[in-house]
C-alpha cells in the first residue's frame, strides 16, 4: 500500500486529529467542571468512558454505576 501523499488528505486528515483533540479536552473541562470534587483519576476514568460509550456510565451527566450492570431505562 502507497503511503497517501495527496495535500488535500492529508490536511482533512491533521484537520480531523485536531478537532478530536478539541473534543476531548472541552469534555474534560466539562467534566472537571460537572465534577470539581473528583480527583484527576476519576475524571480520566469518566472521559475514557465517555469516549468509549462505555455502559456503566450513564448518558447525563456521567453518573457511574460501578456495580458491573448496564443501564437499561
């Protein structure tokens, strides 16, 4: 396979890792500021979970449910 060398992609490209870079740290400040009495470590776990759509978490605003289930509303 041929390396992609064409400018237009691979700005779309950097464009793209940016804006997710952007994503990520707004959901950080998001959940630093929903959670302001968590350590650094439980707001790392929520936005992995965020990114992950992880199902032990809640939709809004994160709320954990460590028992192992998932939420079914």
């Amino acid at each position: 396979m041929e390396p992609i060398r064409d400018p237009k992609v691979l700005a779309r490209v950097r464009l793209m890792f940016d804006l997710y870079e952007a994503a990520e740290e707004i959901m950080r400040q998001n959940l630093l500021r929903w959670f302001p009495q968590e350590n650094e470590d439980l707001i790392e776990r929520r936005l992995r979970a965020w990114l992950r759509k992880d199902p032990n978490f809640r939709h809004t605003p994160f709320e954990a449910d460590f028992s192992g289930r998932s939420n079914s509303h």
